[in-house]
C-alpha cells in the first residue's frame, strides 16, 4: 500500500475512493489528520494531510514524527510526499514539477530523530542518497507515460518558515547550491529514512523564490494558490499512472 502526503494545494486527494478514516495515536502525539484509507486508480493507498485537513498547522509545528510513525504502523511500501516549493533556478518556472534528488536541511529546533529519549541507542542512518531512487524512477516512468514533462533532479533546501525568505536568504542558498526552496523536507525525509520507509518527493513549483522572476518585487500568494489548483491535477495524473502501472 502506497502512502500519500498531501502538502499546500493537496489537503485531500482527489479521486480517492475513502474506506476508512481512522484516528491514530503514536508515541510522538497526534499526526496532523486522520488517516485516510481507500482505493486510487484501483490500488489501495493511505492519505495524510501534512498541515491537517484545514490546512491549519505551519510546517514548522508539524509532528513530522507522529505522521511518519502512523504510516509506519499502517505498514505502507512507499510515501510519495508532494509539497510547493519556490523556483531559484530560471529554468523552473511555476506550474512545472520536478523530483528533487538531494537536501540542504536549513531548519532547526524540529524533533528530528526517533533515537533519542531515555533508554534510547545512538543511532546514524546513510543519508548520501535521500530520496529512494526506485520510487523516484516510478514516478518519473509515470510522468513519462501520459506526457507530463517532470524534472529529474533538484536540490531542495529546507527552510524553517513560516515565513518567505529574503531576497538574500535565497542569493545563500543559490551559492550552496539549492535549485527548489520548500519548508517541510526535513525532517520528514529522514524520519522515513530511519523507518526504512521508501520516500520520494514530488515538488510543485509554485513561484520563483525572492528577489528572482515575476517575484523581483514581492510574491503574490494569490498568484501560488492559482498555479497550485492548476498544477495539482498534473500530480493526481502522475500518482494514478503511477499505481496503474503496478497493475
């Protein structure tokens, strides 16, 4: 069973036929929703909504943990985390996807590790590779199939928000080599890494960062809800060729 984060622009997934909307309790506290069971594109799935059902919790008050554990105990095979993010490159513009294969985690204070409390074992997982290369190679296969134009690479930094970057903030992470700003990458990617969960991320390019594009003069958050309803139907179209092909 595939596991399906929402983020901004996906609080429900559209299409899923729900079974099951089941309230979890973890040892980290609440997810940030019910878990919604059913069947998308004929496949069985699980969706969470990362910033909950009204999209009414800020990345940086998500209990990453609680929502990576619930999937964990659902006993899904795969997470495919979709989330908005902020174009620094030229060449990705809003309205594109891409599938970033590596992180700069900017974040800080996040609980961001299941090994550490009392009576816990140090533990260091391999993070060379973030993003589980398989998943990423179905989604992409996805894309391909129905003509989405999908980009195979991006590094993705991870800022703290909630608040946009500066104009400054985002000229630093161009010169450490970001290409996609976004807030809830880290530590959702790791805490799947720890949980031996499948992860992969499929990025909405919902504006150009600050100070780059359109967005010189400020960042219109009217402009990112608009290209987000757009876009979010390319997404639904990649996961329903995605699980058809598994058929």
């Amino acid at each position: 069973m595939l596991a399906i984060i929402g983020g901004s622009g996906l609080t429900q997934l559209a299409k899923l036929e729900v079974g099951q909307r089941k309230v979890v309790s973890t040892p980290y506290g609440e997810p940030s929703a019910a878990l919604s069971f059913g069947h998308f594109a004929g496949r069985p799935v699980v969706f969470l909504a990362r910033h909950g059902d009204q999209h009414s919790i800020p990345p940086h008050q998500v209990n990453y943990r609680a929502n990576l554990w619930a999937l964990a105990e659902a006993r899904v095979l795969g997470i495919v985390a979709v989330a908005a993010v902020g174009s620094i490159r030229s060449d990705l513009r809003p309205g594109d996807l891409v599938l970033p294969d590596q992180i700069i985690d900017y974040t800080w204070g996040r609980p961001s590790t299941f090994h550490e409390g009392p009576g816990a074992v140090v533990a260091h997982i391999d993070f060379t590779e973030p993003y589980d290369q398989a998943l990423r190679r179905r989604l992409l296969d996805a894309a391909a199939t129905i003509g989405i134009r999908l980009g195979a690479a991006a590094v993705y930094a991870a800022t703290q928000g909630p608040r946009l970057e500066s104009a400054a903030e985002i000229n630093r992470l161009e010169r450490d080599g970001a290409d996609v700003v976004g807030m809830t990458g880290m530590p959702e990617a790791a805490l799947a890494r720890e949980l031996a969960l499948p992860y992969a991320a499929l990025n909405v390019v919902a504006n150009y960062a600050a100070g780059r594009g359109d967005d010189r003069g400020g960042i219109s958050l009217e402009a990112i809800h608009a290209v987000l309803a757009a876009s979010m139907q390319q997404v639904h179209a990649i996961i329903e060729a995605m699980l058809r092909d598994d058929e």
